[in-house]
C-alpha cells in the first residue's frame, strides 16, 4: 500500500492579456514560499487517534513551520492498514501545499528510510488484566527493532521523540539499541504535562497562558512526574513576577496543583471516554517545533532526555529535565535551586525510572 505521492506545486497565477486584466494581480508574498527542501517525518501509530491529530497539524507546518515542506512518513501495523490508507486519503484530500508526499506502510524499514525526524506514537497498550511485565516486554520488543530500523535507514542526525507509554523507558531502550543515533538526538515527550501545567497556573491567576513561562516538569511521564513552578514567572504590566508570589498559596501549589497535572491524563479519559489526542499532539509539534528552530531567550522547555547527572538524577535514565534549545540542540538548564520538597519529588520519579529500566532489561533476557 505504500505509494509516495509527490505533490505539485500549484502556480495560481493568472496571465493578463492585452490592456485589460479580467482578474486583480495575485498578492505576492513578502518573503518568497516553498523555497525549501521537504524534510521528511514519520509518525509510528499513524492510524490511532494521537496520530490522527497530528498529521494534519505536521502537514499545515505547525511542527516544522509554514515555509517548511514536508514529506509524511506514516507507519501502523497490518490490522491498521486499512485504517492508515483512509488516513493517507484525507491528507490528499486535504491538498496542503507544504505536503509534498506521503509514504504509508506497515514496512518498519520503509517508513524509517531517509526519516529527519521521527515521532514515536505506535506502541502497545496496557489492557485489562495484563501485568506491567508484559506490557513493558511488548513495548521492549516494538522499540528494540524500530531502533534498529532507525539506525540503519533514518538520515544522518534524525531526531527522535517517543510519544507512546512508557515514553521515558521505550525512549531508553530506543537509545540502547540504536548505539550509532547521539543520545542527544534521543527524547521522550513531557511537552504535554508542561503545557498542562501552564494551562493551570494561567487558570488560576486568571492570566493568557501565554504569558507563563518556565514550569518544569521533572521525571517521568507518569504519576510520579514532578511539576515544579519555583521558577516559573508571569509576565505583568509591572514586569515578570514569580508564579509562587503571585499565587499566594503554597498549600495549593504543593498539592492539588501537582496532583492535578499528575492526573490529568486520567481526568480527560474519564470526560472523553478517550485518552488525550489533540492535546498530546499539539505538544509534540511544541516540542519538535522548539528542538529545532529554538526556545524563545530567556524560555525553558520540559524535555525528557538523557540524564548526564545533572540535579544528581541518575545518569542513563531518559528523565525529564528543563531545557533551552538552540541550533538544533538542546542543554540542560543548570543552577536552579532545588529545595527540600523538591528534591524528595525529584528522587521518587527517578527511583520509578530506574525499576523501569530494571523491568525493561529483565523483559531482554
Ligand atoms: P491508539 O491506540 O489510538 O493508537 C496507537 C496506534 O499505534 C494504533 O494505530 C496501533 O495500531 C499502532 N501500533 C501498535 N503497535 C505498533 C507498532 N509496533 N508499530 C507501529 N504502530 C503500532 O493510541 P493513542 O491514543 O494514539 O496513543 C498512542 C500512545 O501515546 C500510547 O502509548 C499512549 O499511552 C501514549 N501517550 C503518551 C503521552 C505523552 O505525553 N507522552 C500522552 C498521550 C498518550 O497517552
């Protein structure tokens, strides 16, 4: 079923005859369009409804920007493949300009062939009644061989972001077995639990959430995750202020803030009967969006990245740390204070990081 479908570009422009124009001049744009080369992203789980979401917003450059054409590359499994054609179908019919083809195939080597980014959706589901151990043996054995897949066929510094669960652990196992990708070139998306707790400290203060900035999420992408606003600010007409100050409640901040972000995932399951789709894949465009064009001066991002010890987190865990990103790379943002409180939250979801990466290895021999 696989078909790259190269899309031409569409001229619009209407030659006038004689004296006389039947129709006003196109508008040209200030800065030509269109002037870049495709860069080709593959979406695993293409068929599922994050994957639903998220083509769209790839293809209307919300990932990549509006001058950046794109190349789709759209991977599912055989009982999918039905489904991810209909998927295939309606981006044509959508006509996006910057979509300038379309690969969608149940082929792990086709879809990861000359990938510049990947966006790890697809993976196993936890159901009712299976154990953690064969949930996560699944999942080993899905990252263990799209790794390979992506070391040997993705282009020359492709970057990669695992969406599916558990993202921080099928990002660790990805980086193992994928030695040739830089562990840099290696994350998991926090993107969204960073955006919810935007979206709450914005609700809270009555404030656009525009105007937060530099929340943190610490950890896991679990109920262990840690968000962290002692560093977050407010932008107000007398200057940015502390989220802390400006809120007034440490009693809130410390709990029902926290466990609200923690458990949102859960909270919209429960509203939408669905886990979260839109949300989850406006936030890895955020993330990729970041990654590669940069974080605004004076701006952090929650990514989950390989740990180098920094905050004493244990080094070799994909663990979620606050980060800039410039040029293509992101760094950790170092010397921010950790107090007491802190530091027990960020020690619990490491600890959780580090049984899940116990569990994985076990699930390998
Ligand atoms: P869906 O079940 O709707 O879609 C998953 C898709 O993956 C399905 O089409 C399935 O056929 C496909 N798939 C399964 N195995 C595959 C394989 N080996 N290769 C390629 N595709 C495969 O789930 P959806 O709601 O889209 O969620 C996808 C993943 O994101 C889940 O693991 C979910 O837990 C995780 N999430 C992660 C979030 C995060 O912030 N990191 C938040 C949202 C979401 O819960």
């Amino acid at each position: 079923m696989a078909e790259d479908v190269p899309r031409g570009q569409t001229s619009g422009l209407t030659k006038s005859s004689g004296t006389q124009r039947r129709f006003p001049l196109p508008c040209s744009p200030a800065i030509p369009t269109m002037a870049k080369e495709p860069v080709r992203v593959l979406v695993t789980g293409a068929a599922g409804q994050i994957g639903y979401a998220l083509v769209p917003m790839i293809a209307r450059g919300v990932m990549l920007g509006a001058d950046q054409p794109v190349i789709l590359h759209m991977l599912d499994i055989p009982p999918a493949a039905e489904a991810l054609n209909g998927v295939k179908m309606e981006l044509v019919d959508a006509a996006f300009p910057l979509l300038k083809g379309v690969v969608a195939t149940t082929d792990v080597v086709e879809a990861c062939t000359g990938v510049n980014i990947a966006v790890m959706v697809g993976g196993f589901p936890r159901k009712e009644g299976m154990e953690r151990k064969d949930v996560m043996s699944k999942n080993v054995s899905i990252y263990k061989s799209q790794a390979s897949a992506l070391e040997n066929h993705a282009a020359a510094n492709c970057k990669v972001l695992v969406v599916a669960n558990p993202a921080n652990t099928n990002a660790l196992i990805l980086k193992e077995f994928a030695p040739s990708i830089p562990e840099k070139n290696i994350s998991c998306l926090t993107r969204l639990d960073h955006n919810r707790a935007l979206g709450q400290v914005s609700e809270r203060l009555n404030v656009q959430v525009s105007d937060v900035k530099n929340v943190i999420i610490w950890g896991n992408h679990s109920s262990t995750q840690y968000p962290d606003v002692n560093h977050a600010t407010v932008k107000t007409p007398a200057g940015e202020k502390p989220v802390r100050g400006l809120v007034g409640d440490d009693a809130w901040l410390n709990g029902e803030f926290i466990t609200t972000v923690q458990q949102r995932g859960a909270a919209i399951i429960k509203a939408r009967k669905l886990s979260s789709a839109l949300s989850a894949a406006s936030a890895a465009c955020d993330h990729i969006r970041d990654w590669v064009l940069g974080t605004p001066e004076g701006t952090w991002v929650s990514m989950g990245v390989y740990s180098d010890g920094s905050y004493n987190v244990p080094a070799g865990l994909i663990y979620s740390f606050p980060v800039t990103c410039c040029a293509g790379e992101w760094k950790i943002v170092q010397g921010l204070h950790i107090d007491e409180f802190s530091r027990k939250k960020l020690d619990l979801t490491a600890q959780e990081l580090s049984e899940e990466k116990e569990l994985a290895y076990s699930c390998l021999s």
